[in-house]
C-alpha cells in the first residue's frame, strides 16, 4: 500500500504548472493585501504608509506623503521586514514602487505573500518559517450545489491550490468557496482537484 507521503507526492506532480510554488515566487503576481508600515527617504523622519497591492517585485502604496518618481526608499512593511525601494510613478492616494531584491530575497518575499494571502482564507496556521507552502492543512470546500467537501490541502500558491478530497472531484469549471475565495476548477486529479482563484470582480 502506497505511503502517505507517496500519494501527495504523486498528487503534486499531476498538479498543473500554474501551481508550480517555484514558478510563482518569480512571478510578479500582484495580490490586494493590506500591510501596514514606514517608509523613510532623503534621510527625513519615517512616514506612515498602507499597501493596496503588492507582488514580489513592488507594490502600490497609500500614503500622505509623495516622494518624486525615482525617489530610494526604505520601506519597513509588518511581515515582511526592511526592503529599499524605488519609486516608479505617483498615483492619486499614494505611489508605487520597485523593490530593489536579491533573487533569493525576491524568492523569500514571494514565500511569505503566498503565506499571508492564504493562510487565514483556508484556514491554515501561521507558521512563519514553513520553507514551503504545502500540504497538510484540512480545508472545507462548498461546491456550487450547498455540498461541502471535506479536502486536505496539497499545495497553495498566488494562483490558486490543490486538493485532495474522498470521492469524485468537481467537474471542469465548476465554482467553488474555500473559506473566503471563490474558485473555478481547471484540474481534476485522481484522487482531488485543483483550483485557480477568481478575482473579485471578475464574472463567473
């Protein structure tokens, strides 16, 4: 009888590439997430600042005060620590930036916006020093007939996640809750499915 660990291992590898956790912390995926923080610049005292969006590569950034385009930033962002940035254009409630990383910081940066994205949203722990963001987490999944599918979760990513669940998948389109986001399924497995997340405001 197969292990438990083989049947994910298995599961994950027939997961679409668009759940590649590699693939995505490369990306520049930009998600609508609040962090609060501080930016300095010029030397001048810290200003208070609020993402709107955010990827691996920068971010849009609410604030009242609006260095000029090409301004070097310091940004102190809660979760994510000390980066230096650019300021790349000004925008009407604030500017946005370009993070100034190291691939492997880009990497870790990546790591932990999937991390805070969806823990809360499937219900995982918040393990801040998880390496990867896979599998182990029971996840409740309500199918668009009111049935609830008890799941386990396989992987997550900025893109969306997979499932392992008893008995039959739901079909190819099929839009799906898990926790606060909706869902359309793209990947049907043997033994779960995967899903991409839908936007809100995109139609279903």
């Amino acid at each position: 009888m197969e292990s438990d660990v083989q049947t994910r291992l298995k599961l994950k590898e027939q997961v679409s590439p668009r759940f590649d956790l590699r693939k995505d912390r490369r990306s520049n995926v930009r998600v609508d997430l609040a962090l609060n923080g501080r930016f300095l610049f010029d030397g001048a005292e810290d200003h208070g600042l609020l993402t709107r969006n955010i990827s691996c590569g920068g971010a849009e950034i609410v604030a009242h005060v609006q260095p000029e385009v090409d301004a070097q930033l310091i940004c102190y962002l809660d979760d994510l620590g000390r980066l230096e940035a650019e300021v790349v254009r000004r925008t009407p409630q604030g500017f946005a930036v370009r993070f100034k990383l190291t691939p492997r910081k880009r990497d870790k940066i990546a790591d932990r916006l999937t991390w805070l994205l969806n823990y809360k949203q499937l219900g995982l722990s918040d393990e801040r020093e998880a390496p990867r963001y896979a599998g182990g987490g029971p996840a409740l999944v309500s199918r668009a007939d009111g049935r609830v599918l008890q799941c386990r979760t396989i992987d997550i990513s900025l893109a969306g996640a997979a499932f392992e669940a008893d008995g039959p998948p739901p079909p190819l389109g099929e839009i799906v809750t898990v926790g606060n986001l909706r869902g359309e399924v793209v990947r049907t497995l043997r033994n779960g499915f995967a899903i991409r997340y839908i936007p809100r405001g995109e139609a279903s």
